[in-house]
C-alpha cells in the first residue's frame, strides 16, 4: 500500500523510467525505496506524464495556450495496477454530478489557473493526479496533502473531461486521453458565420489538404457558444463524441479531441488546424481557395478509408 504524497522530497522518476524530465515530491513520511518500487512498477504511469509535459509545451511554442489556457486529462486506471492508496489522508472533493462509470478510477488532470509552459517544465506542480470516489460523485486528489491544496483544483472544465471520460469508459473505448485547447485559426473561422455549421466547416477543412478529410473523416462536431466550465457545454460535447466525433469545436472558444494518447488527441486538431490555415492563406492572398471537389473527397475514401 502506498501513500503518494507531495512535499519536500525530490524523487527523480527518471532513474526508473528512462526520463529525467520529470520529478515527483514525496512527503517525508514515505520511504524513498517504497516510492522507487511504486514507480519501477509504473512505469507508463512517468511515460504518460511525460508525454503531456511535452504536448504542454507544443502548446505553448504553438500559440495555442495563453496565459492559463487549455487543459489535458488522462486515465491512468489501467496503469495503477493493484496499487491502493490509504485515502483518509487525501482530502475528498464533492462533485455537481454523478460519473458511474468512473467510480475507483484515476486521472492524470492538468490544474485550473495552470499555465502550459509551466507544466511543461514541471508538470506535477501544475497537474494532479485523482482518483474517484467509488459513487463516481466525489475525487480525492491523491497527488499531494490536504496543506498544499489551498490554491490547488483540477482544470475548471473538469465536468466537462470527466463527462467525456465517462462515455469512454461506457462504451469500452480505447480512447484515454481528452486534450483541450485554442487553435488560433480554427477559433477564427468560427468567428465567421458560414463557418458555424458542421457542414460547412467540415467542407472547407476536408477541402484544403487531403490529410484532414483521410485522418478526421467524421469531420468536427460543432457546439454553438456555451459558458465554459458548465455542464451544459459539457453535455453538448458529449453529444458529438456519442455520435462517433473524435473533436469537438466550440464556437469562439477551441477545440476538444479524444484519443488513445494526449499525441493522437493533439495530431487531430493539428491536421484540423493546418487546414484552416491554409484556408486563411489563401484568402490573404485575394484568392477564395478552390479545395477538393466531391469526386476527390469520394477518391480518398475509397484509398483510404476502407474497411
């Protein structure tokens, strides 16, 4: 049994997962060689964590993630094992809403009011790592003591990842990772009013590059301008994952992409993105962009997308 506390003690997870760039504090009141064992058992666990510090950077060097800016969630379930963790010593925070299918399981969850560049550099002062509740309706976080989490909460689109989570675990997905971020030319051509339908965002990204119509060929679900951080705007978004989406655009706001990695999530937004500013492109130039017809979009799908 282990108790993953955060303090003062410097644990280099590096020496037991081949990555130097990422370090765990534990409190003092755990031995070092029992926080060694948890993490040469876990290794993903650091791989994981790893890879989101990374993609937070990509971010960032992108443009994508001002200020505090965008947010990153993981499940980690599969990765913990038969680890169990003492959960009197975590503090335990209710949730508005349910998550059934949630119940016991943990998330590697970026925080609210985290900028990326600094998790980037170092990502478990600026992310946490949860676990529900076995209701789904409450979370320990599980990442640091009761004495440090004043200033400390999960992202505030928290219902909004967890709601997606939720329908991943439901259906069995593969799916773990849920990115959500600001692409610069994807949230303005929704500023655009014939670009706020599906169809005809979906026209024009497929119509720019070959690679957006045979790598996204659901296309993007679109999600009128809601307030972000409610469950109302997180109830629309799951509408477009239960419809076999893999992103989600929220008019004037960003993107949300699923995938079995934070880099499968980011890649689809990305492809998305060069689209768009290809369309941006040549529009600067005083050129309406042709695109790729009916026929070429029917070519590629029977290249490439066959079952």
């Amino acid at each position: 049994m282990y108790s993953l506390y955060f303090c003062k003690n410097i644990v280099n997870v590096g020496e037991f997962a081949n990555n130097s760039q990422i370090k765990i504090i534990c409190d003092t009141s755990v031995k070092t060689k029992e926080m060694k064992e948890f993490f040469q058992e876990n290794k993903k666990i650091a791989k994981t964590i790893t890879e989101v510090a990374g993609l937070a950077n990509y971010l960032w060097q992108k443009g994508w993630a001002e200020r505090n800016a965008g947010n990153i969630s993981v499940n980690l379930s599969e990765m913990m094992g038969d680890s169990e963790f003492e959960l009197e010593h975590y503090p335990m925070f209710q949730l508005e809403r349910s998550y059934d299918a949630l119940a016991n399981l943990y998330f590697f969850v970026t925080g609210t009011g985290k900028r990326m560049r600094d998790l980037a550099i170092s990502p478990m002062n600026n992310a946490c790592i949860i676990k529900m509740n076995k209701k789904g309706n409450a979370y320990h976080i599980i990442s640091m003591k009761k004495r440090n989490l004043y200033n400390f909460r999960p992202t505030s689109e928290l219902p909004t990842h967890l709601a997606v989570h939720n329908l991943l675990v439901s259906a069995g997905s593969k799916n773990k990772a849920v990115v959500h971020t600001h692409p610069n030319e994807l949230v303005a051509m929704t500023q655009i009013p014939r670009f706020q339908t599906a169809e005809m965002l979906n026209k024009t990204l497929w119509g720019m590059h070959p690679e957006a119509f045979v790598f996204v060929p659901r296309g993007v679900f679109m999600v009128p301008y809601i307030l972000p951080g409610s469950h109302k705007i997180a109830d629309a978004t799951i509408e477009g994952f239960k419809n076999g989406h893999e992103v989600v655009i929220w008019e004037k706001h960003g993107a949300f992409a699923i995938g079995e990695t934070v880099s499968d999530a980011f890649d689809m937004i990305d492809i998305l993105a060069k689209s768009a500013q290809i369309w941006f492109m040549a529009m600067q130039s005083g050129n309406e962009p042709e695109g790729l017809n009916d026929e070429q979009l029917l070519e590629l799908k029977e290249a490439f997308l066959k079952k």
